[in-house]
C-alpha cells in the first residue's frame, strides 16, 4: 500500500541567508517570507509596502518563474527516497511511500535530512495519511485548529502530522479493529465530519464564507443541510462536498519530478542547408510536433528553447511562461518576439540544424471540475447530479453534459441539427419568394 505524504513550505522561495527576507511578485505583493520575518507579521498576500513598513530592514526579492531554490532541495531530498513525486506549486508538493505498514521510519528520516539541508529560515509541515485528499486535509486543518485524534511530532524546525486513522495503529502496535459488514462506516471518516469549512480545501474562499453564512460550520452539518437547496445554492459541484461524507476521500499523485523535457529536432541533409529566413516555418513544424507529445502526456511546458545551429556557431533563444504552454499556437506564440529580434542578424547564415525544447513540464488539470468529478478517475470516485453510482444511459448522459458546459460558458452548447450550407441557402430562396408581391 502507498501512503501519502503532503509537504506545505515556508520560506522556500528563496536560498537568501538573511533574517528577515520576503519574495514578492510585479504586483508588489508577498509570496513568501522567512520564518523570522513571518514570526514579526509578515505574511504572504500583504503589499510590499506593508511588509516594510513592518520591518525596515526587511530584504525585498522580486520572484521568479523557475523552481524555487528551497523547493528544489525539498524535491531533490524526497527523490532520493521515493519515485512518487508530484510538485504541485512552489510551496508545496506530493509524494508517496510503500510499505505494508506505515512507513514512519522513512517519513522521519526525510525529515531527518531537510531538518540539514534547508536554512534556518525555512521549514515544512508534512501530512502524513491514507490518501492524498487526507493528507492535504490535515495540513489545511492544522492551519486553522488542532486536528483532533491526530499526532503532532517535530523533527526540529520541521512539522509531522500523522492522522487520527494511523495515529491508532502506533497507538496499539497496528491492531486497530476493522468493520465487520459494508454498512458499517469505515472509522477513518468519522474525524472528517468536525472538519472546519475554513479548512475545506476543494472548494473556493468565497464559497467557505458563504457555507459559514447558512450556519454550516463543520463538515458533518453539511448532512444536515438538503441536497437540493445546496444545488441551488451552489451548483452541481455541491454533490461532490456529501462525498466527503460517504466515501474515502482519495485523489492521487502525478509524479512529474524529475522535470522531464520533451526535445524535437529538424536537421538538413549533407550540402543542403536552408536560408535562416525559414526558420519561422521550421519552428512551426517543430512546434506541432512538440503539442503532439505534450498532448499525449497530458503536460504542459514552463520553459521553451529554440536553439539552431549555422556555419557561424550554434544561438538559443528561451522563453518561460506562468502558465503550462500547451499546443502548437502557444509555443510559437512564446518564442516569436524573441526570435524576430534575432534574424536580422541572420541573413547571410545557413541553418544547418534546429532543436525546439520543452522544460518544466506539469499536469494539465481540469478547468470544468464537474467533468472531472464524473467523467474522470476510477468508478469510485465519480458522481453523479441524480446521486447514483451507476452512470446513465445515452440520453441522459448527454444532457448532464450540456448542462455541465453550459452552466459555466452560458449558450455554448445546444442540441439539435445544424442546417448545411445548401439547406440554409433554399430556406433563404423559400423566404424571399414568399415576400414577392404577386400582381393578378
């Protein structure tokens, strides 16, 4: 079985040896602060200004799009242990460990090694559970109260939480009773019904307040609340919050660390090297042959390189995005206006070879999450808007769609046949001889 582990930093956005320090966007607004710095008020999402008016002597570091330094040792030290690595964000990140009992030993000795390799400034807070919607969920709660049930251990400046479900296995040597029938809910649930909505991580802020303003305060009083005012309220996506209540949550990990890169590369025969004035062209060959990869591997790419050899020597030109690049117009898109730049420089030169490389791939995730929810992952984790588990036949299913996509793009979607060209054309026809006058 493979146990999850969730990592939430702090002050991983920089490798500065100062004190107080704080990174922060082109908006002027903080990302990440050291812990000394945090311990004195500033937090991320206060302006710059704020933050040094709170400390003078505060260190501003502007961000940037790359892997954070601190992140880096974070994922580098958990590969060493483990090949399920998902990096989420720069402040967090998912992996898994195996073991036919929780692997504790490990946890720690992971712990062990960033407690050496981070600075005194920076540290994380791992949630240690059965799934990875758990684990998350205990590190979102702490954030808020104590965990009930849960154990807190430290590993010096780095935080361990283990989960009320497995804190009872260490408890009593892992002889924890299990239910005897199906109809009986399985125990790790029942700490999830005293989960603070403050902590309930799937759905938005807005959402949290709005939930807190109907009087639901914990998890478990969603049970409480009909199913159908909540659709009203909030929507299809409101059937996937009882889920919660009826389920293991579960989730899973995509590991996409090591960053892999997807490489494509155009080379002219012996003696028949092209003019650069074609390099544009060539890019938007490669281009689409990148999209293609990165569309089966259902990735997107941070960095994008163009390097292109001549008889004068080898240029590169790169572009980094904050948002995963995906298809053919994107990538061209990035490295077009840094490219015009550079052929006029090329006008007598000769390609002889030209390498298009994609860095920093990450998962695409869903923007429609109720598709997600039903259409996606395995069976156990799809829900339907009636509250079944068996999916619906043709009809049914298609109209579910439809209300799916055009509850959130209005008007997109419609049924029914759309008329050919020919069609529309003699309806056209029919209606203006309808409208001649007729002289008797």
């Amino acid at each position: 079985m493979r146990y999850t582990a969730y990592c939430a930093g702090e002050g991983l956005r920089s490798l500065s040896t100062a004190a107080l320090w704080a990174t922060h966007t082109e908006a002027g607004v903080v990302t990440d602060a050291s812990l000394s710095a945090r311990e004195q008020g500033v937090r991320p999402g206060l302006t710059i200004q704020s933050a040094k008016a709170l400390l003078r002597d505060l260190e501003c570091i502007p961000e940037t799009d790359a892997l954070p330094g601190g992140m880096d040792v974070v994922l580098q030290t958990v590969a060493d242990q483990t090949p399920w690595v998902e990096w989420i964000d720069p402040d967090t990140c998912w992996f898994q460990l195996s073991g036919k009992h929780p692997p504790l030993r490990e946890l720690r000795t992971i712990l062990q090694r960033l407690e050496q390799a981070l600075t005194p400034q920076q540290r994380v807070c791992a949630g240690f559970a059965e799934t990875p919607d758990l684990a998350r969920t205990l590190v979102e709660w702490s954030r808020v109260e104590r965990v009930p049930g849960a154990l807190y251990w430290r590993v010096g400046r780095q935080l361990w939480l283990l989960s009320p479900e497995l804190a009872k296995q260490v408890r009593h040597r892992g002889k924890v009773a299990r239910p005897v029938a199906d109809a009986v809910r399985p125990p790790q649930l029942d700490w999830l019904k005293r989960l603070p909505i403050l902590a309930f991580w799937p759905v938005s802020e807005s959402v949290r307040l709005r939930l807190l303003s109907l009087g639901v305060h914990r998890l478990g009083e969603l049970a409480s609340v009909p199913a159908a005012y909540l659709q009203r309220q909030f929507g299809p996506d409101a059937w996937h919050w009882s889920e919660w209540l009826r389920s293991v949550p579960t989730g899973s990990v995509r590991v996409n660390y090591p960053p892999l890169q997807t490489q494509v590369e155009w080379a002219a025969a012996l003696g028949e090297a092209v003019r650069s004035a074609q390099l544009p062209d060539i890019l938007e060959t490669l281009a689409k042959q990148a999209a293609d990869v990165l569309y089966q591997r259902e990735t997107g790419a941070l960095q994008v390189e163009l390097e292109w050899e001549t008889e004068c020597g080898v240029q590169t030109v790169h572009r980094s995005a904050k948002q995963p690049l995906v298809g053919e117009v994107q990538i061209c898109a990035a490295l077009q206006e840094t490219l015009q730049t550079a052929l006029p420089a090329l006008t007598d030169e000769r390609l002889e070879r030209v390498r298009l490389t994609a860095r920093s791939l990450r998962p695409l995730r869903g923007v429609q999450q109720s598709l997600g929810v039903d259409l996606g992952g395995p069976p156990s984790e799809r829900l339907y808007l009636d509250g079944r588990k068996d999916p619906p036949d043709g009809p049914d299913l298609l109209q579910r769609l439809l209300h799916l996509v055009n509850h959130r793009f209005p008007g997109t979607l419609a049924l029914g046949l759309r008329p050919t060209f020919r069609e529309l054309r003699l309806q056209a026809f029919q209606s203006a001889h309808a409208l001649e006058p007729r002289w008797g």
